[in-house]
C-alpha cells in the first residue's frame, strides 16, 4: 500500500525524523562557553575521541574522533552529521543556526528526545486509532493481563484508608521485605530489606542509580546495542557513555578484552543488562563471572539491570553478577521491577538494591523528586512477589513459541539475519543485506530509512536499530498476540522480497 501524497508520509512517519544515532536529533545550537577553570588549550589538549560505538564508515570497535577535538557529545543524523556537544557547542558540520541567546528550553533537558521505542508505539497505537491497519512490534510489554490474584490485591488496598496517605519514601516496609525474600529465592543471596529502595517504574530506579554514583567527567560503559534510555540517563547524572559494540557475528555479546580497551582512568561504571534489551542475549555463567571479577579488580561500578531475570529460553539461564562474583556486592547496584515478569508495566513499581550510602543519596533525592510508589501499586506488588510464578510460566511458554516463529520467518528473508535470542521478548534482526537495495522506487541506506519505508508501505511498525545503537538493525517485539505475529511479519516479508 502506497501513500505517496506529503502529507500521508509526513503524518505516517513524523516519528522516524527524529530517530539517528543515539535516537535524538541536534536541537538549537548553544555558544561555547569554556567550563570555569577550563581554557582552551586545556581542552585542545584533551584526548580526542572515544572507544566504543560503531558509526557509518567506521569498523567495530574504532573511536569516533569528534572533527574539532574530543567527543562529548552526540551524533546529528538528522541534519547532516554534525555533533551536538555536552557542553552545548555544534560542530562545524552541522547546519543548525543560533537563534537566540537565550534558550527558553535548558540544554540540559533540550538534549533528551523521546523515548523511542515509546514513540514508536505510540505512533502505531494512533494509526490504528485512524482506522489504519497498522501492526506495532514496537511494544516493550507483555500482551497478557495482571494476575487476577494481584488486581485482587490492589482493590483490597485502595479500598483501605491506610492506603490513602502518605508511605516512606523508600517504599512500604513490607515491599522491601518482598523484594529482599525475592532476591534470596531468585537470585541466591541475602540482602537486606534496608538496602532495598522501591521507585516508580524501573526507569526512575536506572536514573537514580546513574545519579547516585556518578560525577560529571565519569565515563560509563555500555555495552551496544543498549536500552535507549541508558545513555540519556548518564549524560543527565553528568557523566558520559562510552559504547563497547558486539554485532549479530558476536551475538550482541561483549567481551572483557572489548571492555578493557574501552577502559580509562575516568570510568567510573559499567552497565550490564542480561538478559538484554534490545538484543534478547543472554551472557552465560562464566562470561558473568568473567565480566564481574574484570570489573572487581578496576575498582568498577556495575549497574545491572535485571529486569528480565524470568524470561529465558533453551539452555539459557540468568546469572545474578552478585552471585557470581559475591565480592562486588559492595560496588554494585541491582534494578528490577515487576513489570516485564508479572505484566505490571502500567502498575509503575521498580526498584534498586545497592550499598546502604547509595541506597540512602538515592533515597534522599526520591524524597524531593516523587516521594513514594502509589501505595495500591505497592500492595500489588507484594502480592506478586509473594504469589506463585505459574502465570509467569505461561509468560514465558507463549513468548517461546512467538520466538520461534518470528526467527524463522525473519531469516527467510534475503538480506536479513536474526540468531534466536534467548531471553526477553524481542528479535532484532540484522538488516544491513537489505541496505542499499531499491524497494518500491526508494533505496533505504539506514534502518531509520528501512524503518519508515516498512510503516509506510506495509503499515507495520519497527524500532530502528539507531535507537539502540549503530544503523543496520531492526527491534521487533513479540511480546503480541500470534495471529498478529504472524501477519506483521509476512507483510514484511512480502515487502522486501521486492528488494532489487
């Protein structure tokens, strides 16, 4: 189905334009104003470049060296490849002109785009609001309704006035006893309901987490393709993400050499999310343990993000850093929630686990930002975490099955390479044999551009993998129901076997 007329397109795609690199675009330039104490020559000085991510013409691994100095900012694909530093300054390469002194908008804040797999989402949601077909594998949640046992749970406590006021910050006292039971049953090791802070929602827990132990000039390191809000929540704690890049010939899977030379004297931690989003790898036993005495040995934070602790498939199991490596307990902080394991994501209940001084600075700044967790979602999740876990099995036993059949129909595509991942509930496709090739009289050369073209002439909606890291890949959920599976993949099929 064709829509050539501008508006159709420009309604149809609105979202993509502002997908690149990173999955934002160069907003208003800013002047350069040196850092206090900073000079000119100091910064001319600096090292140039970063080890990590891969960009286009750029072989795995290989910095980018920023075309006026070091990098510390973003990529600009949007507007023709100019980078929009940390510090505010736009690269000669970007066409963005100053329009005003004066910002109404901080810079700060200016740099963050939308979430793009939320946008994606919602763009899919509006379509078929409009009456248009559309199919969205840009959902990152479970299609299955709360446990009725857990609904139970939340009207009991709503209708109790002690739920009608103010709870600690930290989160309800018998939440934290949940959560700290939890992890010793899941996990294999103890810790202390103290030790535990209940946040809204996961994101607030990785943002608090980033803000607790990092300083401006810290760098991170992140494994690539990653979770799109990762490194918008390290550039706000002030530090910056350095992108380590395993591809589809690695399995999306990082390695300690990749890590140590990715490493400087400035990096401060390490993300590691396992079983992954966006990829579905999983890191086996001895590549956690591998990874986690790495990290112990430089004096490395590790933040891992657990989140889909519940959902792994075939031989592959879920390895707790912590448990493999126990002596990092002291230098690691935990992210969890209910929300992907118990289809709770509207519920908003996360959490972190750390050292009693992180725990209590993130605390403290929950208690100016949010103060507590909504105390029917809290009660809810008590229910969770104390219930069984056969609804999770039936989860999981759906979610294998949609895995199966979308990797098969994924790799008899021409041009497109999927390895069957083993845990979450997304594929992602390397796309980069379809690159380049003419489709309906257009030759997408990115997957924003594959991305845009699959929406517009197959109504089906995909994450590009700029949202997630370099350019060549595709995100599908399928966390939805088989029939639509199904459909939405044989559209695309049908679509690209045009490809010439």
């Amino acid at each position: 189905m064709r829509h050539d007329a501008p508006e159709a397109r420009s309604r149809a795609w609105l979202i993509m334009a502002d997908v690149n690199r990173r999955g934002s675009t160069v907003r208003d330039a800013r002047r350069w104003v040196e850092p206090p104490g900073r000079t000119p020559e100091e910064r001319d000085g600096e090292r140039g470049g970063r080890r990590g991510g891969r960009r286009d013409g750029q072989r795995d691994g290989q910095p980018h060296r920023h075309p006026q100095g070091p990098r510390t900012g973003r990529w600009n694909r949007a507007d023709g490849g100019g980078c929009l530093c940390q510090d505010g300054r736009v690269s000669e390469q970007s066409t963005t002109t100053t329009t005003s002194a004066r910002a109404r908008v901080s810079a700060r804040l200016a740099a963050i785009a939308e979430s793009a797999t939320l946008a994606v989402d919602a763009r899919a949601k509006a379509l078929k609001a409009a009456g248009r077909p559309v199919i969205g594998f840009g959902a990152g949640e479970p299609d299955f309704p709360t446990p009725g046992y857990v609904v139970e749970a939340a009207v009991a406590a709503a209708q109790d006035p002690v739920n009608h006021r103010y709870s600690p910050a930290a989160g309800l006292p018998a939440l934290r006893e949940a959560i700290a039971a939890k992890t010793e049953r899941d996990s294999g090791y103890a810790v202390r309901p103290a030790d535990v802070l209940v946040t809204n929602g996961g994101k607030q827990a990785v943002f608090q987490a980033f803000a607790a132990v990092l300083d401006p000039g810290d760098e991170v390191l992140l494994p690539a393709p990653y979770w799109t809000t990762y490194p918008e929540a390290i550039r706000l704690a002030g530090a910056e993400p350095v992108e380590v890049f395993a591809g589809v010939e690695q399995g999306y899977l990082v390695t300690v050499e990749q890590l140590e030379a990715a490493r400087t004297p400035r990096t401060k931690a390490l993300l590691f999310n396992s079983p992954s989003n966006p990829t579905g790898a999983v890191y086996s036993p001895e590549q956690t343990a591998e990874i986690g005495r790495w990290a112990l040995e430089h004096g490395i934070w590790v933040i891992t993000d657990e989140i889909y602790e519940h959902l792994t498939y075939d031989d592959a199991v879920f390895t707790p850093v912590v448990r493999a490596v126990p002596e990092l307990a002291d230098t690691t902080i935990v992210l969890n929630g209910v929300a992907k394991t118990y289809a709770m994501t509207g519920w908003r209940v996360g959490w972190m686990i750390g050292p009693a001084d992180v725990v209590k600075a993130a605390t403290n700044l929950q208690s100016h930002l949010t103060s507590n967790v909504a105390n029917v979602s809290q009660r809810a999740a008590v229910a969770a975490l104390t219930g069984d876990l056969s609804a999770v099995d039936e989860m999981r036993s759906a979610f294998d099955r949609r895995r199966r059949r979308m990797v098969e129909m994924l790799n008899a595509i021409d041009g497109v390479r999927c390895p069957a991942p083993q845990g979450a509930f997304y594929a992602y496709p390397s796309v980069e044999g379809v690159l380049g090739r003419t489709i309906r009289g257009r030759t997408p050369t990115t997957s924003a551009e594959l991305a845009e073209l699959v929406l517009e002439e197959a109504e089906v909606a995909v994450v590009p993998g700029e949202a997630f890291g370099p350019s060549g890949y595709l995100r599908l959920s399928y966390a939805l129901g088989d029939d639509d599976l199904v459909e939405g993949v044989s559209r695309i099929q049908a679509l690209l076997a045009e490809a010439r």
